[in-house]
C-alpha cells in the first residue's frame, strides 16, 4: 500500500541556496530600494512618542498625503498597540501557481516593550523586548539545532526594525559571507508595513520623500468596513494603501510587482499585506512581554545555522531494495541504473526543488554525461496529493527531460532517512552510496560534474565526504561558540 509522506524545504537552503525557490526575491527588488531608504534612521528622531515633522499639516495639503500623514499620526500616538498581519505572495512560475504567506503578530507597550510573533510556513521566530533586553527565538522542525540557541541582547536605544532584524541574524558556518536575518524570509519586506510606521514616525516622509505622485483613490470597503484608499506612485512601482476610515490605521497594503523577462520568469504576481486585529490604547494581558528562556537554553549574540550534513548510515555501502513506481504504474528499480553511475533527485512541488532539477536538466543535456550516467527524478509528493497525470503536467511545466518516477512507498525516508527535499543521491557503478545532500547550491551542476569524474576515475568519495562533514561540524561549534563568548560580553 502507497505510503504518504511530504519533504519539506529546510531553512538552511534558503540562506545557503540564491536560486528559483526564491523567485519571490526577484519580486521584491524595487522594495530593497526603500529598505534601505527607511533602514537610514537616526535613533535619536525615532521616537514613536513623537511624531515630528507630521505635526501641523499645511492647509491645502494633497487629500492623499494628508491621509497617509493622519495614519502615521495614529501609530505615533498609541500607547499601546495589536494586529496581525499577514504577508502573502502569489505568482505563477511555469504553468503552477506559487504562494508564500507569513503571519505576524504584533504587540506594542510604550516605551520600552515589544513582542513579535511570526509564523511562516512551519517555522515559528519570536521576538520580545521587556527589562533593557531584547531575546530572540527560532522554532524550525527542519533545523532542530535551533531550538536550543536564544538570542539574548541588551537594548539601549529605541526600538526599530533594524534591531529587530539584527537580533534574528542566522550565520553560517559553512560561508564565508555575513548572516542573513531571518526576517528577510518573509514573503514581503518589512520596510513598508504597519510594523515600520509603528515603531519609525518618519519612515513614511523618507518613503514619501521619493514618491512621483500621490492620490486618493475611490473609496472601498475591507472585510465589511469603510476604507479610504491611496495610491503611491514610486520609482520602483505603484503602492495602494487602504487606510480604516475609523482608525485611520492601516488594513491593507498592494505592493508593486516588477516586470521579469525570461521564460522561467515569474508570472501574475500579487504581493499584499492584509492587517486585522487591531487593538489600540487598550491594556496588555499580564504575562504577554515575561517569557523566559529555557534553563538549558544556549545563550548566543546571533544564531549560529547547524550543519545540515549528516552521516548516512547506508554512506559507503552498496543500496539495495530502491524501488519506485513510474507514471504508468509500473515498478523501477535499481536495474534501471546497473553497472552506470546514478543521480537521483527526490523532489517536491516546491521552486527549490525546480531550481534544483533545472541545473541537473543542464548537466544531463551534455552529450559527454549521457553515456555512463542514469538520472532519475524522484516525486515524493502524496498520491493523495498529486495524481501521476498531475506529476506529469508538473514535469512539463518544469521541461523535465530525464526520467520521473514516483516514491509511494517512502523509501528515501525509510531507507535512507531523507526528510527534506530537494534532496540528491549519487551512486557509483555498484550501487554504492557516495554521497547524499539536501538542497543545494547556485553551482549544483559544476560540482555534481566533478563528483561524477573523480567516480569514473575510481576514487571513494564516501571517505572524503566523511571528513567534510567532521569539518562541517567543527566549523560549527566554533561559530556557536563566538556567539556565546559575544552574548556574554554584551551582558
């Protein structure tokens, strides 16, 4: 009986890997403009408590702006502060439809108390400042090593989302280059959003500052109350803004979506924050900023990403019982690959596990790989999931050429204990496993190509696949351990 099971797409990939499962990014370059705009704040003017230059209006100002201005006034001035806000992104990429949403919960006590919660996809990231310091949590299923570190930092100056992206900063070890918040995940940027307004008085005049028009739009309702409605026309496209007529807070906001050229392109893109919840000016439950962390928690400045590499226990040893189903129904084994090296590729329906296939599409192409070497793409979504017509229209839309066939019996997970996907397998002429990796990197198909000439010259890549993930670990409890010596000089 077909046995169900999902992989999920790791953390680690996202910080590790630039490639399609990020598409959204590309979405988003025009924002990163504003990001850095509003990120040049002077901490001294970003008082919530004072809404500067907003004061005062001048008489005849646009109808737009002065709405816009009002909204800004409304954030400045509360005391304390709720919503939830949910960042959404959907777009189609060839012929399937994509989403990513993320939800925030945000809650705000004047002056010095703050809490964020986020939840995006499985992952859950916390943020809480109370008593002078500011600690971060990150809950991951696919990166249990997280669950064990706790940002924890002291806070001298005001809060602002520069803060607030710093203290979720995920490091890895196995790069070189510097650590990526994990805020900057999120399908939207938090540079234009309830957030930014909440804690910055003047990001909006930055952000208005390089505007090329300004207008009120006709009047809507949202979710069944009155909003006004304005249009910001930007360098990097046009933003719309549904302000509660009531409130004057914010209840939505449509970002601009670039054009992107190419055939892989995205297409139809959405981009929106959808705001409800709002509570102002009401008292915070007691307990809400208190949480602690764990008496055996690991107190690190950032977080230090753990190694995905893990020992295979099958690595190095010859496989035997792979078995598939392909989209006729009928059996494959490793018959299909005997005495040829292989490359097997279980995948999801997911734009990493494209991206991953498109670079192992363009390694097969090559005439000099076809003659020794049998690829195999491996789908290890349900059935309930996914009918085979279903993987086969997937298969087209993502123009796979080498074969595809179906795990129904979960033996990647149950033979080799694979939990995320993309996930690759590279076999030598005895079926012998020498090398099993999860997700991937922006030169997948260089080094896949070199693994597969240092095979055909004979050499065990087992051994040498043992010693990078000893060097791998190494790597990271010496990072793990810089946090923790900086957390404690900071205290």
């Amino acid at each position: 009986m077909p046995v169900d099971y999902e992989l999920r797409q790791p953390l680690g990939s996202r910080l590790r890997r630039s490639g399609p499962h990020v598409l959204v990014l590309t979405l988003l370059a025009a924002l990163l403009v504003f990001a850095l705009v509003l990120g040049r704040t002077d901490p001294a003017t970003n008082s919530g408590a004072d809404p500067g230059p907003n004061r005062g209006m001048a008489v005849g100002q646009q109808p737009g702006r002065q709405l816009l201005q009002e909204m800004n006034l409304a954030y400045a001035a509360a005391k304390s502060y709720h919503d939830r806000t949910r960042l959404r992104v959907t777009y189609r990429q060839s012929g399937e439809w994509v989403e990513d949403v993320a939800e925030l919960v945000t809650t705000l006590a004047r002056p010095d108390r703050f809490l964020l919660e986020v939840s995006h996809g499985d992952r859950r990231f916390r943020l809480q400042v109370a008593d002078g310091r500011i600690v971060g949590w990150i809950r991951d299923p696919t990166v249990p090593g997280l669950s064990h570190q706790v940002v924890a930092r002291p806070v001298t100056n005001q809060i602002t989302l520069a803060t607030l992206m710093e203290s979720l900063e995920l490091r890895d070890p196995a790069t070189s280059s510097e650590g990526e918040s994990v805020l900057a995940t999120l399908p939207v940027p938090l540079s234009i959003s309830p957030l930014t307004f909440l804690l910055d008085a003047h990001a909006l005049d930055r952000f208005l500052s390089s505007a090329t028009d300004i207008e009120q739009i006709e009047s809507s309702t949202y979710q069944g109350q009155p909003v006004e409605r304005v249009r910001v026309q930007s360098p990097g496209g046009s933003f719309v803004f549904w302000l509660d007529r009531e409130s004057q807070l914010l209840r939505r906001i449509d970002y601009p979506t670039p054009d992107t050229t190419g055939p892989e392109a995205p297409r139809d893109a959405t981009m929106l924050a959808e705001i409800s919840d709002c509570v102002v000016d009401q008292e915070v439950p007691p307990g809400t900023f208190a949480r602690q962390p764990d008496s055996d928690a690991i107190l690190v400045h950032y977080f230090v990403l753990p190694p995905s590499l893990e020992m295979p226990a099958l690595l190095g040893t010859e496989l035997k019982g792979l078995h598939f189903t392909d989209l006729w129904g009928e059996s494959v084994d490793e018959t299909k690959w005997h005495d040829r090296l292989a490359v097997l590729i279980w995948f999801n329906r997911h734009p990493s596990s494209f991206g991953v296939l498109t670079e192992v599409e363009e390694l097969a192409d090559r005439a000099t790989i076809k003659d020794d070497v049998s690829f195999l793409a491996i789908c290890a979504e349900p059935s309930t999931e996914l009918s085979h017509g279903d993987v086969m229209q997937l298969a087209r839309n993502w123009r796979l050429t080498i074969p595809v066939v179906r795990d129904l019996d979960a033996v990647g997970r149950d033979l080799l204990g694979i939990e995320h996907a993309p996930t690759l397998a590279l076999l030598d002429r005895e079926g012998t496993l020498q090398l099993l990796e999860q997700g991937g990197d922006t030169h997948l198909d260089r080094e896949l190509e070199g693994a597969l000439d240092r095979l055909r010259r004979g050499e065990d890549l087992s051994q040498s696949y043992r010693e990078r993930i000893e060097a791998t670990r190494q790597a990271f409890e010496r990072a793990l351990a810089a946090s923790r010596a900086e957390a404690n000089n900071a205290r």
